[in-house]
C-alpha cells in the first residue's frame, strides 16, 4: 500500500511526503511538470514524481489531496470514486498524525516559517524533533517526541489541528479573497486557540492576540514592557544582532546572532519562550538558535562579487517593508532594489497602497506580472500590475527573462532583493549566471 501525493510539489505536501517517506512508507506523487524548487528535497529522497493521470490511483492506496486540488483533477475524481482507496485532504492527515507526538503548532500571519524551522532546530538540542516548514522541508527522525508542523490560516485550515501547545506570531489581516473582515480573520485565530490543549505562547506586542481569550495557559514575548519575555538592549547592524532576555524580571540569557532584522528578533524571541516553557536550559537554546541554518526562500542570501542577492517569500506588504529594512541594515552600504511578483489579484487589490508604499522604501522598484494562471477572484477585482507602476515613481516592469536580467545586471552593485510566493527566484539564478560571468 502507497502513499500518493496529489500536487506533491506544494510547499506542505512535499514536507509531508518526506515525513512519511522517513517513516519508510511508500510514497509517490504527481503535480505538473514544471521546475518547482520543493522538488528538490523529493528527488534528494528518490521520491517518484509523476504528472497527473487517473492510473496512478491504485487499489487501496492511501491518497493526500493538495488543497488546491478538486475534482476536475482526473486523479482526484479517481480516488474518490474508488472504494478501496482511503482520502485525506493535506490538512486532515496532518491533524491525525500529530496526535501520536507532543505536538506544536505554529500559527500567525507573518514568521510562521522561520518560526517553525526555528524550533525544529532547537528543539533537537533537547530531544528527536519533527518537523514540517511551509517550504517544502520535513523530516520524521526515528523516535521523535516533538512535531513542530507550520499551520496556515487560510480557510481556517489550521482547525484541522489540536496541538498541545503553540506559538502564535501575529494577527494581520489577510487571505482577503476568504475571510469577511478583520473580525473574522481574528475570530479564526480564537478557534485555532481554543484547540490548543496545554498552553500558548503568543507575540504580546501584537494588536489583537492579547486580548483573545485563553482558556489554557497562556505567556506573551515581545519588545514592550509588560511581556514574560522581553528582549532589551537590543542591537542591530551587519554583524547580526545581539539582545538579553528579561523574564521574570531577570536577565536570564544574553542571544548573539548572525542573522538581523525584526521579524527575526521576534521569531527567535518566540522560540526562545516555547523552548523555555519546556523546560530546556537557556544556553541549550541559544546554542540552537544559533545552530539554525536558514529554510529556503526565507531571507536566503547569495553574495556574487560585490552585490547581494536575497531570496524572500515575502508576498504582503508588512513582510516586504520588513525585509527591505532587513536589507538595510545587513548592508547599510548598498543600493536596495527590489523586485515583487504578485500572486493573487484580491490582496494586492486590498493593500495595494501600502504595496506601493512598502516597496518605495528600496531605492529601485522592479515589478513582474501576475503569473499567467492567477484568476480575479470575483467581477469587483479590477487591480492590474500597472496600477502598482503608477504609484511606484521610477519602477520598472520586468520578466523572468534573460533581457530582464540583463537589465538588472547593469544595476549592479546593488542589494537585489527577490520577493514573491510565485517563482521569481528563477530571475535571482538569471542574474547571478550574469553577475558570475
């Protein structure tokens, strides 16, 4: 009996296909033929992947169906009209499979990602940890106590999960194609922690999450006074960052990290909290903070020659401002330039404003186009990407193309700053071929 994965190549599935591959179960796939960068870490494991046909839907499989996916997909019409065949949509089978672990969710708008390849690494320092991050990485080490799992809010499909603890990092209103308003997108977030079965740890500089109502246990980080953990004396610049933990009224750790930028502070901040909540020693967790690698297309950074290259997932405009602040302070030197490509029609319909306004903090704007296959959402979604030209002074719209490429190639040297869910990491390899030439 398999395991078949129904667009294997999204982000999650692919960290779940690995899991259960790790758990040496027979795993197979199928998604469109195109390069997806989360192929890689299937291919790393011999992962079959195929594309779409109803024949790969055999007898008493069992079938993980990508969200995305409905039944005008031939494999998905298949397998439920098999009898023999046991489905599960993406998040369903990760609600069953976390409650064999101490598991931890972690939920938020923004840092989700970071957050759980965080914990992933520093909960390892204590025990076997799993580990599934919304960039196609999981893994399922032999014996493993913890499952730390991303958890999306997108049509509240982090309901699907009853974790024992969690950390959430932030509410902001997105996914506005779903959600009704800003009520319901924190009502959302109220459900998620209704379900969380032993204690939540929550960003306590955050508008909405201290005012939701905790029926467990419940401890807040931040920057602000008031928090159980605080980061004080927090420095920035191109050596990384450097802050002391006060909990309790007392400075209990002193963090040294490479990496900077707020987003990062907090996230660590919040794997700090979580880990210590545990009950792991605090130079235990500063030595995995400081162990963490990076997770792909989160603030990965290429230097080639005298320019950098940055790769970020950073599709909304609190997390573009963000990182090109990030960039600033990394590099203070450099001119930023920054490149998005949108990915749905209703949220840069939404924010279009502050889009403008978060990318006119780089010193150059680059844009591209929605990809060919983004859909308006409804009749009332009118955006075009000549709206964001418009109010974006200097920009210029590009391709992921080689001429586009050769054009940002003349830019150089820049901080060139790659920022979207969509693929254009493809234009960041472009130019770096150029830039190494």
């Amino acid at each position: 009996m398999a395991y078949h994965f129904i667009g294997i190549k999204g982000t999650g599935m692919a960290a779940l296909a690995c899991i259960l591959y790790d758990q040496h179960k027979e795993v197979t796939g199928s998604d469109i033929s195109k390069y997806i960068f989360t192929q890689d870490t299937l291919e790393e494991r011999g992962i079959l992947i195929t594309t779409f046909d109803e024949s790969n839907i055999k007898d008493n499989d069992t079938v993980i169906i990508g969200l995305a996916f409905d039944e005008s997909n031939v494999e998905v019409k298949a397998a439920l009209n098999n009898p023999t065949v046991k489905t599960y949509r993406y998040n369903e089978y990760l609600g069953v499979l976390l409650q064999s672990f101490d598991s931890i969710c972690v939920a938020g708008t923004h840092g989700k990602s970071t957050t759980t390849g965080l914990l992933g690494t520093v909960l390892s320092k204590d025990d076997s940890t799993a580990y599934l991050i919304g960039d196609g990485h999981g893994a399922m080490p032999e014996g493993a106590k913890y499952f730390v799992l991303e958890s999306c809010e997108f049509k509240r499909h982090f309901l699907a999960y009853s974790p024992d603890y969690a950390i959430v990092t932030n509410i902001e209103l997105d996914h506005v194609d779903y959600y009704k308003d800003m009520d319901d997108y924190v009502l959302a977030f109220q459900q998620f922690v209704n379900q969380v079965k032993k204690k939540v740890v929550v960003f306590g500089d955050d508008p909405y999450l201290p005012k939701l109502n905790y029926t467990i246990p419940h401890v807040t980080y931040g920057l602000n006074d008031g928090n159980d953990y605080q980061a004080i004396h927090v420095e920035q610049g191109p050596f990384g960052m450097e802050f002391d933990i006060l909990h309790k009224h007392e400075i209990i750790s002193h963090v040294s990290l490479r990496e900077v930028g707020d987003p990062f502070l907090q996230d660590a901040l919040g794997t700090f909290a979580l880990a210590h909540e545990l009950g792991m020693d605090c130079a235990l967790i500063v030595e995995g903070l400081q162990a963490y690698k990076g997770i792909a297309r989160r603030f990965v950074i290429e230097e080639v020659k005298d320019s950098v290259l940055v790769d970020d997932y950073a599709h909304h405009p609190t997390a573009i401002q963000y990182m090109i602040d990030s960039v600033r302070k990394k590099y203070p030197d450099k001119k930023v330039v920054a490149l998005y490509k949108p990915d749905r029609y209703s949220r840069l319909q939404e924010f279009l404003e502050r889009f403008a306004q978060s990318m006119n903090t780089a010193d150059q704007v680059c844009l591209c186009d929605f990809p060919k296959n983004a859909v308006r959402e409804d009749e009332t979604i009118t955006v075009t990407i000549q709206d964001m030209i418009d109010l974006c002074p200097g920009s210029i719209l590009l391709d992921i193309d080689e001429a586009s490429a050769q054009i940002l190639s003349k830019m150089a040297p820049a901080a060139y700053v790659f920022m979207s869910s969509k693929d254009i990491y493809l234009l960041k390899d472009m130019l770096k071929n150029i830039l190494e030439a």
